[in-house]
C-alpha cells in the first residue's frame, strides 16, 4: 500500500535571471507588468534547467518526507524525458505508473526571474493520459494536467468515489480555464483543495478579497473538506468549514519562489497523512515553502522529514493563530 500516488505532469524548467528590464505597476501593487524592449537582446544573469512542474514537484518532496510515494505522469521520448525519469527514481519516487509518449516531447517552461518574482511561460505537451489501475494508497494528490485532462478527471473521480483514498487537489492553468463547474466531479471528491488567493477568486468567483474568511467558505462550498489558500508574503490560511486558521511566513531570504505554492501543499498533505491537524499541516506547509524559496529551482530545497521536524522544533512558538 502507498502513503501518496502523485498525478499529474511533469517536465523541465529553464530558469533565467536577469536584470534588464523595467517594471511596471498600476494602482494596484499587485498587478505589475514586467517589460522588455522589442527585438532587443537581453543579458541573462544566471541560466540553469531543472525538472519541475507541479506533480513532479509533490512527488519528489513526498518521498523526501518518507512517505511511500508513486508518481503517475506521462514523459516525451526525449532527453529530457530520461532525464526527469532517472530524477525520479533517484528520489526513491515508485516509477510503476509512468508512462512514454515516444513520438512527443516533454512539457519544458521558460521561468524569468526578476527581482526575486518569477514569470512563467509554459508548454504543455498534448499528452494522451490514461488511468492506470492504482495499487491501494491513503492519499492521491491530484494536480496540473495538459490539454486532455477532463476525461481522466472524470474517470479518476468515479474511481476515487470507489475507494477509502482522500484526494489532494491543486489544479493547474488548464483546470482553472476549464472553472469549476468542469471540476465539480474532483472537487466533490476532493479532502483538500489549494489554490492561491487569485485562483480562489477566479475558482469561487467571489471578488472581493478584503474577506479571506468568506473565500475560504466559497471554496469549501465546491466540495472538498479541507480549503487552503496561499497569499505569498501574506501568509496562509485554512478551514475545515468550522475554524478558520491563518499563518504567516516563515522569516526567510527569498531567492526565487518557484515552486512555493507545491512545497507548501506537498507538507500539507504530508502532515495529515502523519495524522496531523490542519493548525500543525499549516506549520509543515510554510516551512517546507520556505525552504524552497531559498534555492533556484522547484525541488533543490525540499526538506526531509528529520530537517523539517527539526526546524519545527526549534520554531515551536511559531504558530497560526484562529482567524
């Protein structure tokens, strides 16, 4: 039996940081529009690839917190492909459910990283996903799929219904265009859904944000038990419907906060599955993120469970508080 299977895509992220360019903002600081000059050829700081994307990113971080992990997702027959595939089963990942497309390639994004903000342009591949039959496991984490992604959603919902799993939602830019009336068969199944402050507007559609209270109340309205929002510097927040929590950053030096969001969730759902409460799966989440956050690239930071244990106890009186 596996603690987690991971379900989503994966890929390469080819990061670039740079510092010639101008940034623009409106009223509103967070709407901010980062500008180069057209034609122009940009000097890059720094240039690494890393494998990435959300799954592969929850996957890796599980295993790394010792829970029994596999990983379902599919991989072009390319060098990258390899790649991402030997990644994985280096990190201890169980590679059963991972499938070959050999006459595609595999998903790879371009990450711009400026002054310590990341834009990201992402290819998703038009992979042709198929349900496995999943060995039994306590936990499914379900998260950015491609172009194809509704018929196994929908499969994969009428197969969880089946089972005693709980199921870790985090949807991607496909699921988020597709709303969550596309959704609604996941996120009825759903123990916890994540999303940041945006997407909870978008996914809720409820626009006023000065309640962070009543967007949490929205997103338990779709369905799942457990609704989590991330709100960058601001902190986190949670709910199981009756108590509402909130926890603020953990004090780190951020160096480029790729991967942030994943990290936080992957602890998340690594605390429940350790029988944890949400006030404590919150303290997991934000350390983890944090971590992540001090490194280039999506995964080099995630801890280990006797790292991030150790952190929490050293940190004991840092702690969310009721909302």
């Amino acid at each position: 039996m596996y603690d987690l299977i991971s379900i989503g895509d994966s890929g390469i992220d080819n990061l670039v940081a740079i510092h010639d360019a101008s940034l623009h903002c409106f009223v509103r600081k967070d709407e901010c529009q980062i500008c180069f000059n057209y034609a122009d050829k940009i000097l890059a700081d720094d240039f690494q690839t890393k494998t990435a994307y959300n799954a592969m990113n929850n996957a890796v971080g599980s295993a790394r917190l010792k829970l029994k992990t596999a990983f379902y997702t599919v991989l072009g027959g390319d060098h990258n492909g390899r790649r991402i595939f030997d990644t994985i089963k280096q990190e201890g990942v169980d590679t059963k459910y991972v499938k070959t497309e050999k006459n595609l390639r595999s998903n790879a994004s371009a990450v711009i990283n400026f002054k310590g903000e990341r834009t990201i342009l992402v290819y998703h591949e038009r992979f042709h996903y198929i349900l496995p039959r999943f060995a039994p496991t306590k936990w499914f984490y379900l998260t950015s799929m491609g172009h194809y992604f509704l018929p196994f959603y929908n499969s994969f919902a009428r197969y969880v219904s089946r089972k005693k799993s709980k199921v870790g939602f985090n949807p991607g830019t496909f699921q988020l265009k597709a709303g969550a009336q596309k959704l609604k068969p996941v996120l009825k199944v759903a123990a916890a859904l994540f999303l940041n402050k945006e997407e909870a507007r978008l996914m809720t559609r409820i626009h006023d944000e000065r309640d962070i209270k009543e967007l949490l109340r929205g997103m338990i309205k779709l369905g799942p038990k457990i609704a989590v929002i991330t709100d960058g510097s601001k902190g986190s927040f949670a709910t199981d419907g009756s108590k509402f929590y909130h926890s603020s950053v953990f004090p780190v030096k951020m160096i480029e906060r790729t991967g942030a969001g994943d990290s936080f969730a992957t602890a998340f759902v690594a605390a429940l599955c350790y029988g944890q409460n949400i006030k404590e799966a919150l303290r997991w989440g934000c350390v983890n993120s944090a971590a992540v956050i001090q490194k280039i690239g999506q995964q080099d930071g995630l801890l280990t469970l006797g790292t991030l244990r150790s952190i929490l106890k050293k940190h004991s009186r840092w702690q969310p508080h009721a909302i």
